[in-house]
C-alpha cells in the first residue's frame, strides 16, 4: 500500500513576490479529509516525509508547504530578507492555506503544527478564523521559561533565551546553524520568538494585532500531543499554551514511548509516529461523535 500513496509538489508565489512549495502526499483511497502540516523552526518539509506516507495510508491528503528561509523558499538570505511572525502568518500562511482548502471545498480540514509550528497554527486560527474541524498540535507549547518543573531548568532556560536574545540583535540574525538550535534565522523571527519565551505573552513585530486576546477568542476543537522524553517541550509547555484557549475544546495527551530503544523526543517522535496517528484517529472520532 505504501507504494500506491502519491507524492507531488506544486510551487505557490506570495504576495511579496517570494515564493515556496506545497508538498502533497495522496493516499490510495478515497480521501477522508486534509491535514496541513506546519513545520517546526529550522525543519524542512523533507523531515516529514515518513511521517506523511503514513498518514496517507490512512486515508488522508497531507499538504505541507516549505516554511520561509527553508531549502524550498525563495527567501535564501534571512538577514537582508528580514522577516518574522507577521511575514509568515499575515502573507505566508494566509496565502497558502487559502490555496490548498480551495482545492478541496468538500472534504474536512485539519491544521496541524509541530513545535512552533503548532504556535503558529493557532495564531493562524485565531485570526483568520479558517473553516476547520480542529487544531493539531504535536509537542507545541509555550516557549515561557517558567513552564519547567525545577528551579535549575528555569533559570538555565531563561539565561539561554536571554542569550539568543542579546545575540540576535547584536548580529542582526541568530546563527543557530552554528550553535545547533533552530537553523540559521532572521532577526524579526527570533525577537518574537524570545519575547514569548521571556514573558509567555505574543508581542509581534511590525504587527498591531493582540494574540493574547484572539487566542482567548478562538473557539475550535484543539488536540495537544506531547511526549515524556521532549525536554524542549514538556507537557507542562503545552499546558500554558492550553491555558489560553478558554473557549477551546482541548484534548491532551502525553505520549511515552520508544524508537530505537530510547525515548522518543521532540522530533524522534515522527519517525515511529503510529501512536501518535491512533491519537489523531480517535480524536477525530471523538469529535464526530458530538455533533453527531
């Protein structure tokens, strides 16, 4: 069955006259639904590529499109080419997701997003306001230094995140391609994404919009999966993220499990992911069965 799921790509022009790719994975069936997958920080769509073969296999069409600055994006040079949250949720994703539920008017659609990605898929809900049956979130949290447990990890992350900080704005980008966290990025990206670090609230540069309150807003169903060996995004993360979704519907589920005979982490997790899609399986389910 493997074998029969179809790949294809399709390149989409922003906007800004910048563009990226859309890669579909089509399973051997009739389509039960859409999920789009939004990637982690510094992960290109390749990563995924195992983990969308499965979903296919189950029935589903999954659209994952290249994040900005990736190998896939026009954007190659993320310090003349600034650009941060408001550039990917205002001209990226507000392009793109468009573009690929257009396609499908009839079938159900899920977003789903894998670490900061998951923050961006509620963002992205909250404002736009999308026509979808949920949010899918796969080890995504808040980045906020006091989610963790023990006094040492707090205060280690908050240093670290005050560190990126300060070096982003001394060099006008983060080398995170240097230092082993999160890829080469730009300047606006990482200054929104300590600041959410360092205070747990949304504060995006050049936008004027309060994702504070439209998070409050938002009122989908919402499904949270983290992983007992994510040390980057522990369950107690997504719980501060979950506390501002009060009129979500949000399911939560912490997942324990192993691939190669460790503990699956926050990205180990997608090359053994069953346990994982059961989840989204019986959520969805779940789900139906509520307006049914």
């Amino acid at each position: 069955m493997e074998n029969c799921v179809h790949m294809e790509v399709q390149k989409v022009t922003l906007p800004d006259g910048h563009h990226t790719e859309v890669h579909w994975s089509h399973p051997p069936v009739q389509p039960q639904g859409v999920v789009i997958l939004v990637s982690a920080l510094g992960v290109s769509v390749d990563y995924y590529r195992g983990l969308v073969k499965q979903w296919s296999e189950r029935g589903y069409i999954i659209a994952r499109f290249e994040s900005r600055g990736m190998r896939y994006s026009s954007v190659n040079d993320v310090i003349n080419d600034n650009f941060g949250y408001r550039e990917v949720l205002d001209v990226d994703m507000a392009t793109i997701i468009p573009f690929i539920t257009q396609q499908y008017p009839d079938l159900p659609v899920w977003l789903c997003g894998h670490s900061l990605g998951g923050q961006f898929a509620l963002m992205y809900a909250s404002d736009y306001l999308p026509n979808l049956e949920g949010v899918m979130l796969l080890a995504a949290g808040s980045n906020h230094f006091r989610t963790l447990k023990s006094s040492i990890a707090v205060t280690r992350r908050q240093l670290e995140i005050k560190a990126i900080r300060v070096v982003n704005q001394c060099m006008g980008y983060f080398p995170g391609h240097r230092v082993g966290f999160g890829g080469k990025q730009p300047k606006n990206l990482m200054a929104d994404w300590s600041y959410e670090g360092l205070t747990g609230r949304y504060k995006v540069v050049n936008s004027d919009k309060d994702y504070n309150v439209l998070l409050k807003e938002l009122a989908l169903p919402v499904m949270m999966i983290s992983f007992a060996g994510d040390h980057w995004v522990p369950k107690r993360s997504a719980d501060r993220l979950a506390e501002k979704l009060i009129h979500c519907s949000v399911v939560q589920k912490e997942l324990s499990y192993s691939w190669k005979s460790k503990p699956v982490d926050h990205f180990t997790w997608s090359k053994a992911p069953e346990q994982v899609l059961d989840a989204f399986e019986e959520w969805v389910a779940s789900e139906k069965r509520k307006v049914a």
